[in-house]
C-alpha cells in the first residue's frame, strides 16, 4: 500500500483510491448481495443520474472508502462490531478532498440514524443488513442530535449520499467502472488543493 505520508497531490490519491479498488473492490459488502465496489459505484451512478455536483458524485463513489481502510473481517456487523468505517474514510480523505466530500462520508452513518429519527417509513426501507448495522451503530438519534445535526451546513448533500447508499444494493446492476472517475476525482482535488 502507498505510503500516505509522501503523497503530495492529485495524481498521488487518485492513484492509491484506483489501486484500493482495483485490489479489493471485489470483497463482499456486509450481508448485500453484491460487492463493496459495486455498491459505491451504484452511488456514484445515482448520484450522476441526479445531476450533482462532481464533489458530491465523487462523496458518493467514495462514502465507503473506510470499510477498506481497517483489517476488519468481512463479517464484522455480524460478529457485533462496527468498524467505524464512516470516520476511518473520512480521515483518510481529509488531506485532498473539500470538506464536502469529507462530511458526507464521516456523516453518512449518522444520516441513518438521523432519517430513522425523523421519518418514521425511513426505518422500514432499510435492508436488514443496514438495519442489523444502526444498532451497532447508536440506533436513532435523539431529539438533541436530531437537533444539532440539522444544524449541518452540508446537510442536503449528506441526506442525499445517504439515500443514494440506501439505495445503491442492486445485484448485477452494471454501473461501470471506477476507471471512469478518475479524472473527475483528479479534477476536485487539484480543485481543493489549489484553492
């Protein structure tokens, strides 16, 4: 694995995210019925579909980055650990990438609970898998985190990027390749790092 510390700019990041899912995109998404790597690129996909912004299709693309940041088991939800990915992804991100980008991957957990909280048919849409993984997670949120979280300047987009997860759980569903997004990857970088 690249050696973060000595990575200095777009073409240094895009290629670790490439190798990362190049090398592990293939392993199981936690009880779903199809790859990690397939599920985030249904995100991405939704997301273009909805004509964001690229920071949020990128967001989206790489919400679950952190699952492959940690040496957990691949059944961890089902041992009762939570890996914490949303946090580990954003942590690894957070050099490049604008906070738009970070926020909706170290929040898109607690979008979950907060849309649980919330919306009372949110729940019930929920894969049992994602379901399984809220308890683990802190379960709803209460009223005073209801509260402070709405307060999120990047709210919406977090919101979105976390339906978009919900959703993004379609086996064989083809939503092309990771290769397809690295110059828009590239392009937010340089974007943020140049700013």
């Amino acid at each position: 694995m690249t050696d973060t510390t000595t990575m200095t700019g777009a073409d240094d990041i895009t290629e670790l995210l490439a190798d990362i899912f190049h090398r592990r995109g293939a392993e199981s998404y936690l009880g779903e019925e199809l790859t990690l790597s397939e599920h985030m690129l249904q995100s991405a996909l939704l997301a273009k579909q909805a004509n964001s912004s690229d920071e949020v299709i990128v967001a989206a693309l790489l919400h679950d980055v952190g699952h492959y940041t940690h040496e957990f088991p691949e059944n961890a939800a089902e041992l009762g650990i939570d890996s914490h990915h949303d946090e580990a992804g954003a942590a690894v991100l957070s050099p490049w990438f604008p906070a738009l980008v970070v926020d909706c991957v170290r929040y898109h957990v607690d979008a979950k609970r907060y849309l649980c909280a919330t919306e009372p048919a949110y729940y019930d849409s929920l894969s049992d898998a994602s379901k399984h993984s809220l308890s683990l997670q802190g379960g709803p949120m209460s009223s005073a985190e209801v509260k402070k979280f709405a307060q999120h300047p990047h709210l919406n987009a977090i919101l979105n990027v976390r339906r978009w997860d919900d959703q993004a759980k379609i086996p064989a569903l083809e939503a092309g390749s990771f290769t397809q997004y690295l110059p828009t990857i590239r392009q937010v970088v340089q974007s943020h790092l140049h700013a």
